[in-house]
C-alpha cells in the first residue's frame, strides 16, 4: 500500500458515520445525544428543517480505496453464487431489505426544496422495529439544492450492486462488506434487467444512498443503529481515486458474517414492473421457508400496508387493488399458483370492512426456488461445523 499516497491525495469519497457494527452496542453518551435530538426532530414545527434537527452523524475521514484493509472472510464466499447454473440468484438480507425506506409515489417538497423525516414502523421475525429516515440533500449542476428520499430507482440500483457482489465483485474494506466496480458494469446490469438509466441519473442513486440517513430502533424505542445504505461512495477519476467502490451498511455487514441471507431468484425479481412485486417476492423468499402446494403463506393486509412502507386508503379495498395487481405479476413469473382473500369486517358502530386476509399458494417454480435456498443454507452450515438456523 502507498501510504504517502493514503496521507496526500483528497479523494472523492463520501462516508457516513458508523456505529459499532454490533447490532444495539452503543455508548451512552452517544445514546443521550441522540435521544436529545430525537426529542429536538419530534417538535419541529418549522418548513426547513435545521442541522440540529438531523440524525447526528460523524463523518470519517475519506480515504482510498488503496489505503483501506481488504480482506475476504469465509463469510463471502458463502455470500458469493458463482455456479453458471445459478446465475438467476442473488440473496436477501436478514432486517436490511425489509426496511420500509423507499418512498412510492411523488413526494411533496416545501418550497420545491425540502423533506420531512419520514418515520415508519415495520416487524421481522416478530420483532417490532421504528425507522426514521433522513432524506438526503444533493445540489446538481446548477447548484440548486433539493432532498430525496430513495425511490424505486434506488431499489434497484443496491439490489444490482448486490448481484455484483454475489457475482464475485465482492470485499470487505476495513471490516465493512464492499463492492468494487464499474459505473459502466453496473448501468449494463440495471439495463440487461430492464432497468435503462444514465450515467447522472445511476450517480444521483448512488448519492442519494450515501446522504440519507437512518435510524432503527427497537421495541423499548433504544437506540440500535444509526446508518446509511452506503457508507462510502467512491468515484474512479474523482479527487485521484482509482477504483469505484461502495462500503455497505453495518446491517449488511453483519447479516453476511452472520449468514443471515438467502438465495431469491434476483431475475424475477428484477423483472417485477411494481415494487409491491418486488418486496412481496422479497418477504416470501426469505420468510417463507416451508413453501409447498398445502402449505400456504397467510398475511394481513394492513401488516403488509405498514411493513411496505404503503399509505393506508379510508376504504382498504383500494390498497387491495393494489396488491391484486402485484399478485398478477407474481403469477405471470410462476412464482404464485393461487391468491385468496377474506375480508375481516367490524360489526359496531356500523358494519365495515377493516381489513383483509390474504393467502398465497407458491408455484411449483417457486418451491423449487425455495428448497434449493434451504440446501445452500444447510451447506454453509455444514462447512463450518454449526447446525444453527437463523
């Protein structure tokens, strides 16, 4: 390593400040501060939100990516799916993807300039967990300045760089689980999956990524991370660096160390037009373990509404539409056979529907999808001599 190279450059690389990757270790200190400013974000009563207002983050100090520690734990290669035959595969990752972080639809802008934090709640494994996202600021050419939160765009640009990670392209960078590559490699990724965007527009998403920021908590309201999606970004050509590269969040990182992911059959989808599609086949491949033709996956409506991020209608049976309109998708890519729905209704003050009940039979396709997740589980298991499951 050139380490005169590492203490002289300035380097184009955006980073985010990271707190131990150990899921809920964090100092009290750092506790006390950041309920302070949860207290301070919870009364805002102003249009602009001010730098105190914020998530309290910490910047590291950028460097390249020469002078940070490359390694390639066990881990990855687990994480990795090199086999020609399963090309189709990516991974989900455990928490992380189930995030409900992307905003659908057209956000509305104060002054054509700013965003509210957005604050939502979702369950996994039957833990509740409260996200409160920070929209990210980004000035363009012009030097107009405007927030964002991440959009179906920004879905699909980290599911790419993550298939690029499974493909090989994979390291971890002090620590932190990485992806090193090219803005060609991944424009052709997102448009062999029929996904077209420029250059400008794959570089705003990548951005974007880097300059929101996230808080989860858990159910007691305890602090447990304070994130980003990307926690470095770095340009080859920019400011001297010689290689584009990512650094992923503590949450990713640990769910590969952990070997909390599984394989999903990423061309499936990629090709989902709705991004109900995509987070309704996400949910079933990873928690839906024991698919089979009589062994049907049931869930709420209003469970999938709050865990999708999904503004709930006064009449549910618009959301519904919704839905229907996904599970139509599904069923095209043979992922579902079958689709039932029982409506749930309240008898007092006056009859209404409340909400729905939804059951999925998979497809044939789909089991098969999922018993070969199971195999390449069990496998990673037993190459090093644990037979826990996640």
């Amino acid at each position: 390593m050139d380490t005169s190279l590492c203490a002289s450059a300035k380097f184009c690389c955006y980073n985010t400040f990271k707190i131990r990757p150990e899921i809920g270790v964090i100092s009290e200190r750092k506790t006390r501060q950041m309920a302070k400013t949860n207290q301070s974000s919870s009364s805002r009563k102003s249009a602009k939100p001010s730098s105190e207002q914020r998530l309290a983050r910490r910047r590291e100090k950028p460097k390249s990516f020469e002078c940070y520690e490359q390694e390639r734990p066990v881990q990855l290669t687990f994480f990795e799916i090199l086999e020609p035959e399963n090309k189709q595969y990516s991974n989900t990752i455990e928490i992380y993807d189930f995030l409900p972080k992307e905003f659908l639809g057209k956000a509305s802008r104060v002054a054509d300039t700013y965003l509210p934090r957005l604050e939502r709640e979702f369950e996994c494994r039957g833990v509740r967990y409260q996200m409160k996202l920070d929209p990210a600021r980004i000035e363009d050419k012009d030097g107009n300045v405007r927030e964002y939160y991440p959009s179906q765009r920004e879905e699909v640009v980290e599911d790419c760089l993550r298939k690029l990670m499974v493909d090989g392209s994979g390291v971890f960078l002090d620590n932190a689980a990485s992806v090193r590559f090219t803005l060609y490699q991944l424009q052709k990724e997102l448009a062999d999956n029929g996904h077209t965007y420029s250059y400008t527009q794959i570089r705003e998403s990548l951005e974007i990524l880097t300059k929101i920021n996230i808080e989860l908590s858990g159910d007691g309201g305890k602090v447990r991370l304070i994130f980003s999606p990307i926690e470095t970004l770095g340009i080859k050509g920019e400011g001297g660096e010689t290689q584009t590269f990512v650094r992923l969040s503590p949450l990713v990182t640990d769910s590969i160390k952990e070997r909390k992911f599984r394989l999903i059959n990423y061309k499936k989808v990629m090709g989902y037009r709705s991004a109900i599609a995509r987070k309704l086949h996400k949910r079933l491949s990873h928690f839906y373990i024991q698919a089979s033709l009589t062994e049907k996956y049931g869930v709420l409506l209003s469970t999938l509404i709050r865990d999708f991020g999904l503004t709930q209608y006064q009449q549910m049976s618009k959301n519904l539409r919704d839905f229907e309109k996904a599970v139509e998708e599904l069923k095209s890519s043979n992922t579902i056979l079958n689709f039932y729905r029982e409506e749930i209704r309240q008898d007092r003050p006056r009859v209404k529907i409340i909400d729905y009940r939804l059951t999925f039979q998979p497809h044939p396709e789909f089991i098969s999808d999922v018993k070969k997740a199971n195999y390449m589980k069990s496998v990673h298991y037993l190459k090093t001599g644990d037979e826990s499951e996640d």
